[in-house]
C-alpha cells in the first residue's frame, strides 16, 4: 500500500467488530494491533461499525489532520506565490 500511496494521504489500521470481542475471544490484542501499525506508519483505532464506538473519534481525527494538510498546502502555495514577484528577472 504505501509504495501506490499518495503523498500526504493518512493511513489507518482500523480493529473492527471490537462490539464482539471480549478478553478472550480476541484474536488480535490491542497492544498487536498498535505496533503493527506503528510499523507501518498508521493510525490505530479499535471502533464497532455496528455500534458505533469510537467511530466518531476516529472521524474527527482524520478529518482533522486532513485540515492541518490542506492548511499547510496553503500555506506553501502562498509562500511560492509571494517569492516569484520578487525574482522577475526583465521587469
């Protein structure tokens, strides 16, 4: 995934079904979860789509740090624009 990602996008690892898990059911523990991401440069979340536990962070969350990239990518366009009318070479 990250050799075809985009640059910038955010990458998550979502746990879902957490609504079924309980201590000894789980397959995969939080702490396994949290360092695969952790290897792979991801966001770690454990939610329940049927529930809707903790979806609504997770949302927040990356609606957020798309917010701050969008801010960011402003920020420089504004920063190139302001350098180019200072480098006119023939005015």
């Amino acid at each position: 995934m990250q050799e075809k990602m985009c640059e910038g996008a955010v990458l998550m690892l979502l746990a879902n079904k957490l609504d079924l898990a309980d201590g000894h059911s789980r397959k995969v523990t939080a702490g396994e979860g949290q360092r695969l991401a952790e290897q792979h440069q991801a966001l770690f979340y454990e939610c329940s789509a049927k529930t809707g536990w903790n979806m609504v962070e997770l949302m927040t969350d990356l609606a957020s740090m798309l917010m701050s990239q969008h801010d960011r990518q402003c920020e420089d366009a504004l920063l190139l624009t302001e350098d180019t009318d200072e480098r006119r070479c023939c005015a």
